[in-house]
C-alpha cells in the first residue's frame, strides 16, 4: 500500500521530542504517501484523507457527481438496480420528482462508510434476518487542548498525524479501565476554528495565531513541555492558560455541559459488521453482504467493533485486500490494486 514509516517532523509543535522528555510512549505513524499517476481527491474531510485517497484513472470509470445513492431495488437475493438522484452541491436534491438514474451491475460495491452503508441498506428494505444491520455503530470520542506554541508551527503542513502515544493503552491492564491514546491533529482551519473558544473578534484572534498553534487529544502536560506559551481546554468556557497548574484548574472549573465541552468524534466504524456467521453480522469474510450475493461493502462499516485506533489505514488496508479478492472472483484474473511503492519524502527532518 505505499505506507512507510516516515521521519517525524517538526510540525507537531516539538510534540515528539516533548512526549519523549514527559516520558510517554510515542512513535511515529506509518503513512501512506505514495500517490498515483492520476489522482482524484474523491474526499477530503482532513489532510489526511485528501493525501492518501487516490484513483487510478480508467477510460472505463464514468464517475457520477452531484449524485446521491438513494435505493437498491432487491429481490430473490440480488441487487437488481441501484436508484441515484442528482443533487445539489449542498446535498439539496435537485428535483424530486425528476426520473432517476438506474445503475444496472453484475455486482454492486456499497462504499458509503459507516453511517451511509447501513442507512442505504435500510431504506431499500435490504433483508437483515438477524437485526445486525446499522447495529453496532461505534465512534471513538475526543476532547481537545489547543496550544498557542512559542515558535511557528505550521501544523497544517508535512505529513498529517505522524505523532501518536499509546501510553495510556499499553500501560493498563487489558481487563482494566479503558484506556485513550494520545495524538497530535493535523491542523487545517476548518478544525482549528471549530476548537477555538468564543466568536467574533476573540476568536479572530486567535485564529491569526494559527501558525503557532498544536491541537493535541488530548494532553496539555506535553504542549507545555513542548514549548506552548497558551494552553486552551475544548471547552467554550475555557480560557488560555500560562501553566499546568492553571488549565488543570480550569479544567476542574468548567461545567461539563453539552454544547458547552466539546467532545467530538470523526471515527465512525461499524453497522455492517463482518461475521464468521450470518447470525452475528451483516457480511460475510469476504466482504459480500450475507443475503445479497451480489453486494460487497467495503468501507468502515465493515469493523464488528471499535479497533481503537484510527481506522482510516485499516479501512485502505482491508478494503485492498477485499477489493483484490472481489476483482479475482468477477475477472477470474489476479489483480493487484495497491503497490508498495517509493513514498514521497515531505519534509523530513532532523528530529529522528
Ligand atoms: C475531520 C476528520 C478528520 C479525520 N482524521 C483522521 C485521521 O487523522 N486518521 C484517520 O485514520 N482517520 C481520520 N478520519 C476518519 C476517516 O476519514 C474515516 O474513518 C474514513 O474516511 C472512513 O472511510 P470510509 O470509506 O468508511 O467512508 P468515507 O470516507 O466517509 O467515504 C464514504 C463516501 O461515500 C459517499 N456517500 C455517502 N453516502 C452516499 C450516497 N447515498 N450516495 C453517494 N455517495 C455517498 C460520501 O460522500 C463519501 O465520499 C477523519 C475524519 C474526519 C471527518
């Protein structure tokens, strides 16, 4: 697949080096930067999905746009038609009543992740004989600390998310309580401005500090320790803080309210769980729904639970090797989809 393990980098906000002297367990992610020919930026809800998400092109591929899946039509175990809509680019369906188009396949791949697979499913009336289907739904809950760093940062740049700790996870018992794990966010506006505190001129000005700024999930110990001038908590109540001491205090201050303490979460997994037997799930081991033979969903949707990390390199991983097994059954041919390739260097540094 292209993924290596990459020299860290310094757009972490000296997270690295920090989480090190705290000493907390880290190491750096493999990533996946090897990129296509051609590449289509088919999804891009952060860096680090728009910089590993590519598309060989094919003259045989007619991509739909503005289209939206909206029913199977299903009987005597088959897909017979797939019924899309065009929308708007605000998801607005262009006209309700217009004809729709029918997409008539040997085979149907249903790759909406883990909220739009099994909401397909359902709303076709797809058979689920054992009530599996859009069960077991699981996201993985986050909260935030922003720090304003001492030196320019950049964070939205180099490869995304290459710092994590898993600390909190391997130091505990595996029957014990839950563990969490510590990562440093890939810092594009959209998610920067939705943690910062606050509206109009306060949060200006704190935006015009975006070069400066680390997001970590969750852990102000190591922004201090890594130079952080200003800590704030993922709270709309919570002010910046000069020292530990102070945003634990805040911290302990602010009302764990709804609305008001932000947790968030962009790890959907499940709701068309894989099963060893149709009872316990919606797809078999290969990917093929257990009651639709020609039906694969390869997505996010597929995990039969939460795995505990994030799931976007599973995701590429199983998919490949479920799309590769899919492509031998219809073709009768051995198809390699994913290579390992050179990966692109982004700006390694000197912090190893
Ligand atoms: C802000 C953000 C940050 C993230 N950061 C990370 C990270 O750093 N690391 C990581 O591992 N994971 C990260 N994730 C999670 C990761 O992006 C997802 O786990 C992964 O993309 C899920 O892949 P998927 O193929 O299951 O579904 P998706 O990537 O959601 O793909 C589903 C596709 O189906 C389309 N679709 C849905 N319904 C329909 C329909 N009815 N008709 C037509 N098209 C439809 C959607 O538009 C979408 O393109 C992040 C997610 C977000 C939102």
């Amino acid at each position: 697949m292209g993924i290596e393990r990459l020299v860290p980098i310094d757009t972490q906000g000296g997270a690295y080096v920090a989480a090190h002297s705290a000493g907390y367990f880290h190491a750096p992610y493999r990533l996946s930067v090897h990129l296509y020919d051609a590449v289509f930026w088919v999804r891009c809800p952060c860096a680090t999905t728009r910089f590993t998400v590519g598309l060989r092109w094919r003259r045989w591929v007619t991509l739909l746009v503005e289209t939206r899946a909206e029913k199977f039509e299903i009987s005597n175990g088959f897909v017979q038609s797939l019924s899309c809509i065009a929308i708007e680019p605000n998801a607005a369906p262009v006209n309700t009543a217009g004809p729709a188009t029918q997409i008539i396949a040997k085979h149907y791949v249903l790759a909406g992740g883990s909220i739009n697979s099994p909401a397909l499913l359902l709303r076709s009336g797809a058979p689920d004989p054992h009530k599996q289907l859009g069960t077991r739904t699981f996201l993985h809950p986050v909260a935030i600390t922003t720090a304003i760093m001492a030196k320019t940062v950049s964070a939205w740049d180099g490869a995304p998310q290459s710092i994590y700790s898993d600390h909190y996870l391997n130091t505990q018992p595996i029957d014990g309580p839950m563990g969490f794990k510590l990562e440093v966010a890939p810092l594009h506006p959209v998610f920067f401005g939705a943690n910062l505190p606050g509206f109009g001129e306060k949060q200006a000005e704190l935006f015009r500090q975006h070069p400066n700024a680390n997001v970590m999930l969750a852990m102000a110990e190591i922004q201090f320790e890594a130079g952080a001038k200003t800590v704030y908590p993922g709270h709309e109540m919570g002010t910046g803080t000069t020292t530990l001491a102070d945003t634990k205090k805040t911290i302990e201050a602010v009302s764990m309210k709804p609305l008001l303490t932000k947790i968030g979460s962009a790890h959907a997994m499940g709701g068309c769980g894989l099963a060893g037997d149709a009872q316990r799930g919606v797809t078999r081991r290969d990917g093929v729904h257990w009651q639709l033979e020609n039906l694969s969903i390869l997505d996010g949707s597929l995990f039969p639970t939460s795995i505990g990390a994030n799931p976007q390199l599973s995701i590429y991983g199983s998919v490949n090797r479920l799309a590769q097994g899919l492509a031998k059954r219809l073709t009768g041919k051995e198809v390699t989809l994913a290579q390992k390739g050179q990966p692109q260097r982004h700006r390694a540094a000197e912090l190893g």
